[in-house]
C-alpha cells in the first residue's frame, strides 16, 4: 500500500474529486495548507531586493490506496491539477506500514476495502 499526498491548487480540487470517484477511489482525506516551493512565494515580477518566503494558499489531498493503482492516480492528478504555470503543486507518495480500521480492527488491505 501506498499514501499519495498530493498539494494541488485549491479550486482543482472538485475537478479531482469527481475523476476519483469515478474510478472508485472513495477514502480521502484533505487538509487546507499553505506552502511555498522553488519560487518561495514569488507569483510575479520581482520588487525591492528584500524579500520574505510567501506562502500560498493550497490543498493537501491524501490517499491510501493499492500499489497497482498508483499510477493511474498520479495521471488522473496531473491531468485535472495541472495548469502549466508556476505553483500547480507536488505529489510525494509513501510507503503504508500499516493500516487499521478502528470499528472492526482489520488490518491491511481489508482495512480499506
Ligand atoms: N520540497 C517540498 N516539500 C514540501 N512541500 C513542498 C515542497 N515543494 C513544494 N511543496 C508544496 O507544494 C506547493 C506548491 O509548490 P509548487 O507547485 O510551487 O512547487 P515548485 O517546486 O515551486 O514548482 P513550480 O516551479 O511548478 O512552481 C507549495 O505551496 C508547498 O505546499
Ligand atoms: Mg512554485
């Protein structure tokens, strides 16, 4: 089992959502986040020579899913969050040691099924 942990731009993702669900990916979890990458911030023209680290606005989306499926989620990310432009965000994935569902105590795989 994987996590993908996806920071994407915050109005894609009703977009990536609705392309999840239709390949049956149901168990998400996202956080509002605010980050900075390359251009710490910067989204134009640069002013004055003193600078600050701006951090903007973004989605952190997590998901853990089946190690087959990763690929075909990772395409479906870039496809809906990606605009071409500077700020269209990461994905890091992760190895799962484990996972437990709480209510019946099912580990693993059964645990997200
Ligand atoms: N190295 C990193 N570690 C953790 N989070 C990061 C890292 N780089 C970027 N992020 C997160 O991703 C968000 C979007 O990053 P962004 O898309 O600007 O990355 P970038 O490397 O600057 O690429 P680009 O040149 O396309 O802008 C950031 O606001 C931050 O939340
Ligand atoms: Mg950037």
């Amino acid at each position: 089992m994987k996590k993908i942990e996806a920071i994407i731009r915050p109005e894609k993702f009703q977009l990536l959502r609705s392309e999840l669900s239709s390949i049956g990916i149901g168990g998400l979890t996202i956080t509002e986040a605010a980050g900075t990458g390359k251009q710490k911030g910067q989204t134009g023209v640069f002013r004055g020579n003193t600078f600050q680290i701006q951090l903007l606005p973004k989605l952190k989306v997590e998901m853990v899913v089946d190690d087959l499926q990763v690929d075909e989620i990772v395409d479906i990310i870039i496809n809906t969050c990606s605009t071409g432009n500077i700020g269209d965000g990461k994905i890091f994935i992760h190895p799962i040691e484990e996972i437990i569902r709480i209510r019946t105590k099912e580990r693993g795989v059964e645990a997200v099924r």
